[in-house]
C-alpha cells in the first residue's frame, strides 16, 4: 500500500461498555470506521448516544474492552499509558469542550509546552506558537492568562495547542459545546480553515450547523453508527438551498 | 416578493431593474438568484391590484422604462403588513406523513426514511456554511437571514434525531 492509502486512523470492532454503579452502559457497540488523510469527519447523534467516548477511545484516552485501532497503519494494541501520551503529543491534537488550559500557565505556555515536550528547542516553539496565535487572531494576547480570555478566544489557544505539533489527526470533542452562536461559527471557520489545508479533522458534536463544515457526517445512536453520508457529490435537490431562503410569491 | 416591492417603493418610485439591484444588495448572496422576469410579473400584478402605478420614461436610445410608485392602497397594505405577525413554520409536513404511514404500508423504513432525509438537510446546511462563510460579514442582514435558515434546519435536524431514538 502506497502511503496515502493507508487510513490516518482505522477501528475495526470497538466495544466499550461502563460500568457504573446502576446497569452497565453500552457505550459504544461495535464501530467500524476509517479515516483517510485529509477527511474531515463529523460524528453527530444525541447526548448519550456514546460518541464522547468513541473520539475518546480514537485519542487512546480510554482503552476499548473489545476492538483495535490503528493509528497511520501502526497497531496499538500494545500500547501502554505512556505510548499513548507520545501519540497524544505528536501524532494526534486534541482539543475538549472546555477548553482544559493550564490555567496557572500563560497563553504562550501553554501553546509551546506541547511543543517543547515533544523536543522542539525554544527558539523553534515559539516560533510555531507566534505564527499560529497570529493566525487565530491571537496576536497580543500571549502573555495573558486562560481566565482572562472570552470563552471563544480560550478554545482557539486550545486549538493552536493541538496542532502545535503538526499532528496527522485532530480529534475535537464538542469544541464548540461551551460556545455562543459567534464562537461557534468562529470554530467552524477555524476547522474548515485547518482542513482546507489539508489537516485530516474527527469531530464529535450534537450541533449539526458544525457538523455540516465536514465533508463526511456519520450518525451516531445507541453506540452504533446508523448512518455515514458523504456530503459532496450529493445529487442536486429540488428545493435545496433556494428552497429554505427564497421569498416566497 | 410582493409586499418586499412595495416596501421598497415606499421611499420613493423606482423601476423594475433597480428594484432587483435593491433586493440583491439588502441580501446578498443569500437571495438565490433575482429573477427579473419574476420581479415584472409581480410588478404588473401589484399594478393591475391598485397597489402601485406605473409610468411611462421615455429614453433616448432605448425602450421606454417603467417607473412604479406607491398608491394610497399600497402604503395602506404596507401598514397591514408590518401590522400582522406570520404564522409558524410547518410542523406537520409530508415528511412526517411519511414516517407516519411507512410502518402500514410495508413500503419503507422509517430508519431509512430518517437517515435519508437528514443527508438532505446536512447537505444543504453545508450549502449554508458555505454561503455564509462567502457572504459579506458586514452585511448583517444577510448573514441573519443564512443564520435564521441554519437555525431552522438545525431544528429539524434536531427532530429527526428525536424521531430515530424513539422509533429505532
């Protein structure tokens, strides 16, 4: 297999179940999913419906109970905590609803720990974190702290953070979940962006407005996929996109 | 479309052209495509209703142009409009029927039904994202009218998502 075929990430078989204090969860039944380089995938469905835990157990945040995922063709079955902290800092950004911004670190540190950790010199981390706050409109807010930004402004730190690394695979759980109408349509601008440029994107999110910024939206009900659409190509609607904005008569 | 004419003609007459010029401009690329053609029909009905009245300028190299302005009835259908409130988007539409009926005819799925039609609705809110990412920023009525159409296919979007707990 030439390199480009060979998925960014690929899961063949995941089980997930919780097991709390009431009846055990079945969060996630059986996924099959593949990821090319470049795809940007939205994962929708209803709270509950397990997909948190589906990009958590992609981002080796939580081991899967049955299954296998392979990251860029490597399986990781093998992998232990530590193996996965090295995927999370190289091949693999993350960024959460809430933002998870070390909050006693400024915003330059915070941008540049990851890169430092993954054994950038100085000089070049902060280089990449000047030219990425540049780019997400952060220029001047470096020496800030986390609490002193708006919400939207907290979750482009924590977007320029995962992608410091120049990771394959951007995985993004709700990013806009905590976000008024402006924040999310700034985070969506912000992941077409990225995309655009051909950062390979797995999104989970209940709002489809986000979700309709990928090119790929899979359904997601009771821990099983129960649908995978590719957005383009579709066959032209009657109606479309006329139909929902045009005066009428 | 008729009562947007009209509404226009209130600050002043104008003809035909520069009405479609006045439209494209208030919403942009959120108005799919100003069809003159439509715009003269509707001209000519408000017309032949006592709304408006035309006028014939005559041109020095070219046909004569129309010049509608406003009538006391006009403006008087204008207050009414601004005065009436509009009814609620459909709730009960004919794809609920079908959701509704699918299960007794053994013709079709309602899964298959739901799934369907959210590729629908997905696509065209993508459509959306993109108009509006294309749009003016700075034309906010624009981008409110591609937000409100976002919000409401989100709605539905939502809806179908309800409908698939339930009835999986």
């Amino acid at each position: 297999m030439s390199e480009d075929s060979v998925p960014v990430l690929r899961a063949e078989g995941l089980v997930k179940t919780h097991h709390g204090e009431g009846a055990p969860a079945h969060a996630v039944r059986g996924v099959d999913l593949s990821v090319a380089r470049g795809e940007f995938v939205a994962i929708t469905g209803p709270s509950g419906a397990g997909k948190s835990t589906l990009l958590h157990l992609l981002g080796g945040l939580q081991r899967p109970d049955e299954g296998s995922i392979w990251l860029d063709g490597r399986c990781t079955d093998s992998f232990g905590e530590a193996r996965w902290a090295v995927e999370r800092r190289k091949a693999i950004g993350i960024v959460f609803q809430f933002f998870n911004l070390v909050s006693n670190l400024s915003v330059a540190d915070n941008v540049e720990l990851p890169a430092l950790l993954a054994g950038a010199s100085p000089k070049q981390a902060r280089a990449e974190r000047e030219a990425l706050l540049a780019e997400l409109g952060l220029a001047g807010k470096e020496r800030g702290m986390p609490g002193e930004l708006s919400g939207g402004e907290q979750q482009r730190v924590a977007l320029a953070r995962a992608l410091v690394n120049h990771p394959p695979l951007l995985l993004a759980d709700e990013p806009a979940g905590s976000l008024d109408s402006k924040g999310t349509r700034e985070v969506m601008r912000l992941l077409s962006r990225f995309h655009a440029r051909g950062q390979t994107i797995v999104l989970v999110t209940h709002d489809a407005r986000l979700a309709s910024a990928a090119d790929r939206v899979i359904s997601f009900f009771d821990g099983r996929i129960a649908d995978d659409a590719a957005l383009d190509g579709a066959p032209p609607r009657r109606a479309g996109i006329s139909g929902v904005l045009e005066l009428k008569d | 479309m008729r009562l947007a004419l009209l509404a226009l003609l209130a600050r002043g007459p104008a003809h035909g052209y520069e009405l479609k010029q006045d439209l494209e401009q208030l919403l942009g690329s959120a108005y799919p495509q100003p069809n003159v053609g439509q715009i003269y029909v509707t001209l000519g009905r408000l017309e032949k209703s006592g709304l408006i009245e035309g006028e014939d300028v005559e041109q020095s190299s070219r046909p004569n142009k129309k010049v509608y302005h406003l009538t006391d009835a006009g403006r008087e259908a204008l207050h009414v409009w601004f005065e009436e409130t509009e009814d609620e988007p459909r709730v009960r539409d004919e794809f609920f029927m079908k959701l509704a009926l699918a299960p007794q005819t053994g013709l079709a799925d309602q899964i298959t039904l739901i799934n369907k039609q959210r590729r629908q609705y997905l696509t065209t809110m993508r459509s959306l994202s993109k108009l509006a990412a294309a749009e003016n920023r700075d034309n906010r009525i624009a981008q409110l009218l591609i937000e409100g159409a976002m919000l409401h296919l989100q709605a539905d979007l939502d809806w179908l998502e309800r409908c698939q707990e339930e009835l999986e």
